[in-house]
C-alpha cells in the first residue's frame, strides 16, 4: 500500500513540474500576444522553447513530459474537431456558389494535375538523394519479432471506402473522403437545380453561406491557440526521440531531410516563382504557420483549419478555390508521404538486403508511388501503405519498413509539412491560372499584420 502512495504521489509531484513549467510558457506566449508580437513569431517562440524543455525533460529522469503532452494533445483534439465539419461545409460552400459545371471540371483538373505532378517530381527526387546518400550501407539490424506488415487493400476495396454509404457514419467515423464525396453530390445538384430554379435554391445557399461564416469564426478561436499546442507537441516529441534512435539510423533521417528541404525549396520555391510569378521568400513567409501546425501536428487534416486561414488571409486566393484545393489536398496530396518517403525507403531495404535495383526498377518506382498517393486517400496511415505498395511492386522485403519504425515517426514531421505546403502552392497555382489570386494583396507590405489581426 506504502508503495502504492509514493508512486501517487511522485507522479503528482513529477506532472506538477511539468504543468507548472507549462503555465509559464503559456504566460510568455500570452505576454506576446498581448504585444502584438505577430502570429508566425509566436508559433517560433513556442517551437523554440518546446525544443529546449523537451530536451531537458530528455535528460533528467526525475521529470515527465505527460503534463505538457496532454496541452498539445487537447490542441490536437479541438482542431481535429473542425476537420469534418469543414471538409463538408466549405467543399459544399465552394462548388455550390459556381454557376456552371464545366468550371467545376476545369478547376479540378487542374487540381489534380498538380497534385500528382508534384508527387512525381517528389519521387524522382526522393529516389537521387537516396543513390547518393546510400542510407542502407552499413546497416545490420535485426528485424523486429512482433513486426507484421499493413494489408494492402485491392483496388475494389479502396474504391468502396471512398464511396460513401451512410455519410452520418462515415462523418462521425472520421472518414473525411467519403464525406467530401457526398457534398460534391449535394454541391452539384444545388448547381443544377439552380440553373433551373434560382428560387427553390436560394434558402440552401445562403443557410450554407451563413455556416461558412460561422465555422470561420470557430476555427478564429482554435487557431489562436497554436503557439501553445506547437509547445506542448514539440516538447513531447523532443522528450520521447533521445539521441540514441537518430544516431541508430542517422543517414535515413538525413536522406529524407535532405530530399524534403530540395523539394520545398527548389520545386515548391520555383513553381511559385515561375507559375505564379511571386516572391517565393514572402510565399514561405506568409505560410509558415501552416508549415509549423503540419511539422508538429503530423496531420494534414488536424492542418487543415489553419491552411484555410493561411490561403484565403495572407495568401490572398479565393475562398471558393481554397474552399475546394485545400480540404482535397488533405486527402489525396502526398508529396512527402507518398512520393519521397516510399522511394528512400525501398532504396534503403534494397542495399540492407543486398538487392540490386535496375533502370526499370526506378521507373516502377515513380509510376506506383503516383497511384498509390491517389489509392491511400481516406486509408490511415498513408506513408506506410503507400511504402507497402511500392515495396510489394519492385519484389523487395517488406521488413524493411520495420527497419525505419524508430524514426519513421520523427521524418514523418517534414513529410506532412511538405504535403501541406504542396496543397497551398497547389491552391495559389490554381486560384492564379483562373484569376482568383489577388496579387496586389498579396505583396502589400502591410499584409503582414492585416493577416496576424485576422488570425
């Protein structure tokens, strides 16, 4: 019983250092708010100071992280809690305020086309840095005894779980696919009941108009406390990944880091600068809050919320062209998961086991990373069944994802950043070829604030 109460009470005692620590951040956060410090600045402050308690939570034994960890876990919670209902509302909102069919059409392709142009470039890239960095050489590690490999679905299974059966279900499942597919349905017959009947219509609209706004005004309250989830997720994150595992597989990690960066930078930066004709520095500016919620989050749609913001209020694209890029980016938009990730970790698992891969081996590669980013929409866990996909394709061992667990998590931080950032790009590109980009905006120099006050 003595033992019992004294390992109460030194739990209590070890969370109370933690949630002490905690409101005192939160305290400095708050300080700079009340300052006017701006929005992207205080996200940095947060990660910066996560980083440092989370590395001393790391070394000193007498003290645990869970006190902390729960903050980032309620933030998570409550911005997890707007995916669903702005996934249906503003998907609705976007195709249902068109007048025409045919500009759904265009907009979609052109969507789609950059999606899965992007995850090709990712892959090709992916697949250099890996042949030049060689991240399987010298590795011997045992394969883990409880391992066991994720089925992959068949094609008519994955085509049954998009299609939604009970769209009350599927909602309160958290399948976002199979609800995104039902306000398409609605968004297109409001379109052609309207062109016939602009009265019998009207009432929908605007009652979607008015939950629009209204949904706007709650992820406004979700967003303002970012710089405190971004803390409290780092920190954890930071305590929970010592040294000991990125020493153990350092090279994968440097591999994938060094194949994420060039894609942000040069493909992302160069599409933005050639494409879109900005200044790709403020473009990387203006979206680090969406960068910094994907880098801790790990979740393209727990980002969701704040890239909508992102898009719409400091990049300045449309609301009907962010309404309709950014909840099908969370969904089918894997650069970083389904193009870079698969492609180091096959080259990996082929010299770990000795396998020689040849030219038409790469080419494989890249094709079954594009259609498996499409395949794994609505799938959990997108990066390790698109990398089961690939693996099973080229004949090498699927073990090799094993090798990888320890730090699959710590890389999939950039990845979900990268895909994120690639749906925003996707929308700016989009949103500029219709004419719905307002560049004048966009490289105002008081944009800045405007955007901060807004969030």
């Amino acid at each position: 019983m003595d033992n019992i109460e004294n390992n109460l009470l030194s739990a209590i005692e070890t969370n109370w250092y933690s949630f002490v620590i905690s409101i005192f951040v939160f305290g400095i956060l708050f300080f700079l708010a009340r300052k006017r410090v701006s929005f992207g600045t205080r996200v940095l402050v947060g990660l910066g100071i996560g980083l440092i308690v989370g590395i001393l939570f790391q070394n000193l034994e007498s003290f645990e992280i869970k006190g902390i960890s729960t903050f980032g876990s309620i933030y998570v919670s409550l911005i997890r809690m707007l995916v669903i209902p702005l996934v249906f509302i503003l998907v609705l909102n976007s195709i249902a305020s068109l007048t025409s069919l045919e500009y759904l059409r265009k907009i979609g392709i052109k969507t789609f086309a950059w999606f899965l142009g992007t995850t090709a470039i990712a892959s090709i890239i992916g697949l250099l840095i890996a042949l030049l960095f060689n991240p399987g050489q010298g590795i011997q590690q045992a394969v883990p005894e409880d391992f066991k490999a994720r089925e992959i679905p068949t094609f008519s299974q994955v085509i049954l779980d998009l299609v939604p059966s009970n769209p009350f279900n599927e909602a309160a499942t958290g399948k976002v696919v199979p609800v995104l597919i039902f306000a398409i349905f609605l968004a297109v017959a409001i379109i052609k009941v309207g062109s016939k009947n602009e009265a019998a219509v009207k009432p929908v609209r605007d009652l979607i108009q008015s939950l629009t706004q209204v949904l706007h005004q709650v992820v406004k309250f979700v967003i303002r406390l970012t710089p405190y989830g971004v803390f409290a997720l780092i920190a954890g994150i930071t305590a929970r990944y010592g040294w000991d595992t990125l020493q153990e597989l350092g090279s994968v990690i440097i591999t994938s880091y060094v194949a994420l960066i060039l894609h942000f930078v040069l493909i992302f930066g160069g599409l933005v600068l050639v494409v879109a004709k900005v200044n790709p520095i403020r473009f990387f500016r203006k979206i680090y809050p969406t960068v910094a919620v994907a880098f801790t989050t790990r979740s393209s749609y727990a980002t969701l919320p704040v890239n909508l913001e992102v898009i719409t209020k400091r990049l300045h694209v449309s609301p009907r062209i962010a309404s309709f890029v950014a909840p099908l980016g969370a969904s089918v938009n894997f650069n970083g998961c389904g193009g870079i990730w698969p492609a180091i970790v096959a080259v990996f698992t082929a010299q770990v086991f000795g396998i020689t891969l040849t030219l038409t081996d790469y080419i494989i590669l890249v094709l079954v990373s594009i259609i498996s980013s499409i395949g794994v929409a609505g799938v959990p866990g997108p990066a390790v069944i698109s990398t089961t996909v690939v693996l099973t394709a080229l004949g090498l061992p699927l073990e090799g994802i094993a090798l990888v667990a320890g730090v699959e998590a710590l890389i999939d931080m950039g990845r979900t950043a990268v895909n994120a950032t690639g749906t925003t790009v996707t929308a700016l590109l989009v949103a500029d070829s219709e004419g719905e980009f307002d560049r004048e905006a966009f490289n105002r120099d008081e944009d800045e604030e405007v955007a901060v006050n807004a969030i």
